[in-house]
C-alpha cells in the first residue's frame, strides 16, 4: 500500500486480504504430462498447461516440462499457452490403469505484423469485444496473457514480498524533501480487486474516517473481463528507448464511467511480449474532496522467471489543489522498490507440485 499525507492515498500493491484456494484432496491416479517446444526445436520454459474440466493450472518448468496430477478417468482438454506462440488445444482420454504417453508438443509463434509499424494517434479507442479477429486482438490477447500468468502466480505459488519505501513530504522550498526508508513486507494473495468507477474507496486501515485511498488495478485486473469492458484501448505502435523497443497499449474508461476511474498505458516487450512498465493515471480527479490535479503511478516489472513477472518498482506523483486557493499546489510522492520474493507454496517449474 502506499499511502501519501494527503486526502487521497494510493494502494498499488496491498490491500484487505482474500483467503487462498483450498487445495484439492484426491487421492493419486493418472496424470498428463509433456514437453512443450518452439518450432524450432527449442524447449519453451514457463509456459501455462490447463485442463477445462478440473480448472487444473501450472507453469512448466525451464525445459518446457509440465505435469498435471491427480485425474480421474475420462476425457480431458488440455491447452498450452506461451507468450509469442498460438495457444495449443488438444482433447486427452485418460483410461483407469493405464498411464498415457508422455505428450510431445510444438507450439507456433504468433504472426504480428504491426510490429514495425507506428499507429497514429488519431485512431479510435476501441473497446476489445468490439473489434473482429485482427493484429490489434492479437496484441490484446499477449497483454491478457500476461495478466493470466500473474493470476496463476499469486493464486497458485504465493509468495511474500519486501520493499522498501520512501515518502516524499512538502517543503517549503518547494523542492522534493524525502523522508526515511521503511521496509515492508506484504503477501502476493492479500490484494484488493479493480471495479469500475469504484477505484476511491474509504480507508479503513487508519483511524481517520475522511481518509480515502486509490485501487491501482494490478497486472491481473489488466487482463480481467470487467476491466476490458469498462476500457476502451489504442495501439500507438512500437517505441525505442534505453531499455529497449516495446509495444504501446493505451487504455481510459469508457464514456459511462463518469466517476473517478483509471487510465493509462501498458508496454510490452516487442520481442517477448512479457510487460515490462504500466503507467496508471487517476481520471475525474476534480470530483474529490480536495480536488486532486494530478496522480499518476507508474510500475516497472522484473522477471522472476523467463515471462513471469512482479512489481519491481512503484513511483507514484500526487498533486492536491489546497482548500485555500490562495496557496500553492500540494505536490507528494512515493517511491517502492522490491528487495526480496520468498515463495511460500512451490514455484513456477515445481512441475510435481500438486495443486
């Protein structure tokens, strides 16, 4: 949670908890498993292995090897899916005494032609249900990947996490003033959810009853069907900079959400298409009690594994107009950096790991 000495507060990375899934009890029967691999013969590490009928859902591990236990008899679809390649279907009949092949798959990679070419600004937001089978679905649907692979991530290897956090408070000089570097330590599975029109919310972890906080969506609110219905996006094409060239997603609500919302843009790996940076910014701030001109925070990522992300830092700018129109604008910050990640429950490559 970061939280600023002003009306409004942000929570980009905490909040109330929900209760992990329970783990499902079965006794030990038949499994599928495989290898997954590129077309070029290269295993394709970290990928996602599902089964539909059970909701069944692991990464596999470097070498591309996944393994799904505890499954009964019967008929199960299972399906592959990877950054960069078509998603993989096929249908499996598990027969009782009898343990199937194990699964030698090749995956395709995606053919995205408006890699090297620039969108110009004045093409429409549109929201993604509403457009037909297209290069701009095919971007949307790796940035829901993405978002798939944190879900997975925090639900199903939990983890806890340290950061270390610095505020920065008015001065009279007008020039930033940073306070001390605490360290805080939080749970992957203990976060708030993104609802439309609904991202300012009463803080109830203070003892003050006019305090407020923000919902930053997280990288899994991105890919969440609320989320996109409510958004309409933009592909700005791609853009180079030290860190690489990437592709730009720009999103903002859409024009029924008329209360204090989120808008933004995401940047995509134009190689890997794993997230590397979102930009958050707060939409109707002037609705507020004070009004807030501006507040925009934005996240980069870190692979804690090949495609598979977490925060690795927050940097969020707040500016408050001050009940006194006579004074200066109020300007806050606060910046987080991860420092630590200890898994809790296996980790992505535990391929044996039962869920």
């Amino acid at each position: 949670m970061i939280r600023l000495n002003a009306a409004i507060y942000l929570c980009a990375v905490a909040a109330p908890a929900f209760p992990l899934r329970a783990q499902e009890v079965a006794s030990p029967t038949l499994s599928i498993a495989g290898v997954v691999k590129g077309s070029n013969g290269f295993p394709l590490p970290y990928g996602t292995a599902s089964l539909r009928e059970t909701g069944a859902e692991r990464f596999s591990n470097e070498r591309g090897e996944f393994v799904l236990a505890n499954l009964a008899p019967g008929t199960y679809h299972l399906r592959l899916k990877q950054l960069g390649f078509v998603a993989f279907d096929t249908a499996i009949v598990l027969v009782a005494g009898r343990q199937p092949s194990r699964l030698q798959i090749v995956m395709v990679p995606i053919a995205f032609k408006l890699a090297s070419v620039t969108i110009k600004g004045s093409q429409a937001c549109v929201v993604p249900d509403s457009v037909a089978n297209t290069d701009f679905t095919t971007i949307l649907a790796e940035l829901r990947k993405n978002a798939d692979r944190e879900r997975l991530l925090v639900t199903s290897y939990p983890f806890e996490y340290r950061l270390t956090r610095r505020s920065e408070k008015p001065s009279a000089s007008g020039l930033p003033q940073w306070g001390r570097t605490e360290t805080v330590a939080y749970r992957s599975d203990e976060r708030g959810r993104y609802s439309p029109g609904k991202v300012i919310r009463p803080d109830f972890t203070i003892e003050d009853p006019g305090r407020q906080m923000m919902m930053i969506p997280v990288l899994e609110d991105l890919g969440d069907t609320e989320f996109l219905r409510s958004h309409c996006f933009k592909y700005l094409g791609t853009r180079s900079d030290r860190e690489g060239t990437t592709h730009r997603i720009d999103f903002r609500p859409v024009q029924s959400v008329r209360t204090p919302d989120i808008e933004g843009s995401v940047f995509l790996d134009s190689r890997s298409y794993v997230i590397r940076r979102a930009i958050f910014r707060l939409t109707e701030g002037h609705q507020l009690t004070p009004p807030v001109q501006e507040l925009e925070v934005t996240t980069t990522y870190r692979e804690l594994f090949p495609g598979v992300t977490v925060i690795d830092a927050v940097e969020s700018v707040q500016r408050m107009t001050p009940e006194s129109y006579a004074a200066p604008v109020v300007r806050l910050g606060e910046r987080q950096k991860l420092v630590g990640v200890r898994f809790l429950q296996g980790q992505p490559g535990d391929t044996l790991h039962k869920k």
